[in-house]
C-alpha cells in the first residue's frame, strides 16, 4: 500500500477516533477494523451532507417534503399557475403569495420557463393556507417538488413579485424579503422593470 496513503488513512482515523471519544464517549483504539468502517461510514455521511449544505435551492423550514395534497403536473399556463390532476379529476392551481407576469407583460416567457423548468410533468405536493380557492376557482396552493418550495425558488430566482391577498400571508414577510434580495442581485425578471410598481396587493 502506498504509504503516503497509509500515512494519510491512520491520520483521519486518528482525528476521527479523538471527535469520536471527545463527543460521543465512543472509544474506538480497539478495534481497527471497526474503526476503518465508521471512518468509511463518516466520510459518506459527510459526502452526502455536502449535497444538502451546497444546494441552495428553496426548501421548507423542516428540510422536507410537507404534509399536503400529492397532484401531477399536466399543463403549465405562466409562471404562477398550473394544472394539475388529483386522482382523475383535473385543477388549476394559482400559486399563493407570488405573481409572475402576464402574457402581454415583459418577461412572460422567461418565468413560465422558470416554472415549467421547476414543476412540467412533475408529481407535486399542495399545502394549502387558509383559502382552498380564488375567486376564478382555481386552487390556492404552496406548491412543493420533493423538498423544493416553488413559490419560494421563484421568488429566490427573480421571477416573481410578493402579492398579499389576504387572509393568505403564510410566507409574505419571507417573501418580500427574497422579492428584494432578487431586486438586488438582478435576478429573474427584475432588470425589465415589471416589479417596480411597488404594489404588493393586487
Ligand atoms: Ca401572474
């Protein structure tokens, strides 16, 4: 065996048996073998954590996927809105919170790309927050992808405006928030101006 390697190899186990015996009480100076496994076992779990420290894409406040509604993506109409179907029945679904714009407005085009990046043909959850549905009826929904929070990554991206329309304000002040980090960085639709009519009502 190479012995830089081998030299390597005893140095982590050393670091890892001392965290081990200083953490976790754990003595490990017995056993080599075991010691190698729970070394081999710490790097993946390391390895795997490195996943989830770098992915900066939205999540939910626990880290995972909510408790909610499970539909499939089958159309995507803009930016905020979707149908879905639940079972055999079919819904269109507004996203609660956002606004992206409208056909005849500047950067349509790039956040419905954006959502239908996010969600197209995708098996979703729906949280609802107090409102089941708007007045044209569609779904008002938070919508997730696994752990990804949509209506947040599209904020986060700059390809939505924070709207409130009350009594549904689970995540304005969030959102607000990311609307001006976005603003900030330029990100998404900002730099055409849609969002600066300052409204967060509409
Ligand atoms: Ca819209």
């Amino acid at each position: 065996m190479n012995i830089v390697y081998q030299r390597f190899k005893d140095l982590l186990q050393g670091i890892f048996s001392c965290l081990c015996y200083n953490f976790f009480g754990i003595d490990l100076r017995m056993n080599k073998n075991m010691r190698s496994a729970l070394l081999l076992v710490l790097v993946l779990a390391l390895l795997s954590g490195c996943e989830i420290v770098f992915d900066d894409s939205a999540t939910t406040p626990s880290g995972s996927s909510p408790q909610g509604e499970t539909a499939l993506v089958t159309r995507i109409i803009d930016g905020d809105t979707i149908d879905v179907r639940i079972g055999d029945v079919g819904y269109r679904v507004r996203y609660v919170g956002v606004n992206t714009p409208e056909d005849d407005e500047p950067c349509y085009a790039a956040a419905r790309d954006a959502n239908a990046a996010l969600v197209e043909g995708q098996t979703v959850t729906l949280v609802q927050d107090v409102s089941n549905t708007d007045r044209f009826g569609r779904l008002l929904r938070f919508v997730y992808v696994g752990s990804t929070f949509v209506n947040q990554e599209l904020m986060r991206q700059g390809y939505a405006e924070a709207v409130l329309y009350q009594p549904d304000d689970a995540f304005h002040s969030e959102f607000v928030q990311l609307e001006d980090e976005a603003a900030r960085a330029g990100r998404g639709c900002h730099p055409t101006g849609i969002f600066d009519d300052g409204s967060a009502t509409r």
